[in-house]
C-alpha cells in the first residue's frame, strides 16, 4: 500500500494537491478538516464537539479525531493506498496511525511537506476566507492561531519522521502544476 501524509501548515495547498494526487496514484484521500466540516454541515455529535475547537482555531482532541481518522480508513477497504490530508497533527496522532496501520500490515510510507512561509499563508487563507465560507478563514486572529498551534503542535512531526527516513520536504511556492511535478518526483521514486 502506498499511504502518504501530505504535510505542511494551514493554507500550504494540501488540499488543492491532494485532489490531483488521488487521481493520478487512485489513492484515496481523506482530509480531517473536510470529515469535521461535513458533521458540521450535518450537525452531528462529532460536528457539534470539533465546531467548538475549529471555530477557535484550536485542534480537536486527539482521541475524537483518531477515532474519525480510522473509521474513515476502514470504510474503504479496497483502497490501494491513502493520502492523508491534515492528519497527524500531534506526536498522539502520529503514533496512533503507524499502530492502526501496523495492525492492517501496512504503514506509513513517506511525509510529503509543503514548505510555504507564513505571510503568504496567512494572505492565501484570507482570500480563500472570502469565498470557502469557513468562519476559520475570515478572521485573522483565528488564522494565526492555527498557525502558532502548527509550530507548536505539528511541526515537531516532520523530525518524527526524519527519524524514520520517511520525511521530503517540498518547496510550496508555484503554480498548481509545479507543486504536483515536485511532489509526483517524490512519489515516483518512493
Ligand atoms: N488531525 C487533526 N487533529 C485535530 N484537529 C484537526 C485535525 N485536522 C483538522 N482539525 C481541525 O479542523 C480545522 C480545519 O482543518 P483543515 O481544513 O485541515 O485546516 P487547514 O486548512 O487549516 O490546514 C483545524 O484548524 C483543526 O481545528
């Protein structure tokens, strides 16, 4: 199984990669961010406890949003492989997937990061604000502290994985195209 983190912090174009990458490797995606704002739309149990964390700019907890994580696995049981979008975000996260996949006999293959600097994320996630409709988007204090809780929080994963030789750094800045030949040189020789 080919199973990749795509990485980088809020507003770096996981997403936007994510969408190409599933096509071309017929990869299944799952995005946290996009399972929560879907139990939101729907006013669930799990949309009503993670609305009050990513209202604030703040994580869900770890175990509400592990448990997400791998029920969203095992309902496609005949993937070839997942793209991880937005999880892990937490050292918890991190060692609760290599368990999980650990017991499906597979794993993590590589962390693909999104390197992009902060004043631009904070530019692109304000105009993104102005269309998405994501409350997280439209407030500037919010979407710095996503940013803060990613380098105090998320960041650290990227020497998770360095330890394990699984970490590739991607430069973020481009076109749409450029970044997924980047990151396509990268899987490509996985
Ligand atoms: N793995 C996770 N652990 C905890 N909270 C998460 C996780 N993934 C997403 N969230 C919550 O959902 C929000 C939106 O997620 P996402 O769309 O991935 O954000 P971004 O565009 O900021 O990268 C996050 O700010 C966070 O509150």
């Amino acid at each position: 199984m080919t199973n990749l983190v795509l990485f980088g912090p809020p507003g770096a174009g996981k997403g936007t990669q994510a969408d190409i990458l599933k096509e071309k490797y017929q990869l299944v995606h799952i995005s946290t961010g996009d399972v929560f704002r879907y139990n939101i739309k729907n006013q669930t149990e799990l949309g009503l406890t993670a609305k009050s964390f990513i209202d604030k700019g703040q994580l869900v907890p770890d175990e509400v949003t592990i448990n997400m994580l791998n029920a969203e696995v095992d309902k496609n049981p005949e993937a070839k492989g997942f793209i991880f979008d937005g999880f892990p975000r937490t050292e918890n996260q991190a060692d609760a997937l290599a368990e999980f996949l650990k017991g499906k006999g597979t794993e993590v293959k590589a962390m693909i990061a999104l390197e992009v600097e902060d004043e631009v994320l904070v530019k692109r996630l304000l105009e993104r604000g102005k269309t998405s409709g994501r409350k997280d988007d439209a407030d500037e204090a919010v979407i710095r502290n996503r940013i803060t809780v990613y380098y105090d929080e998320t960041a650290i994963l990227k020497e998770y994985y360095k330890k394990q030789d699984k970490y590739y750094g991607v430069d973020g800045v481009g076109s749409v195209e450029e970044i997924t030949e980047r990151i396509s040189n990268v899987i490509d020789k996985l």
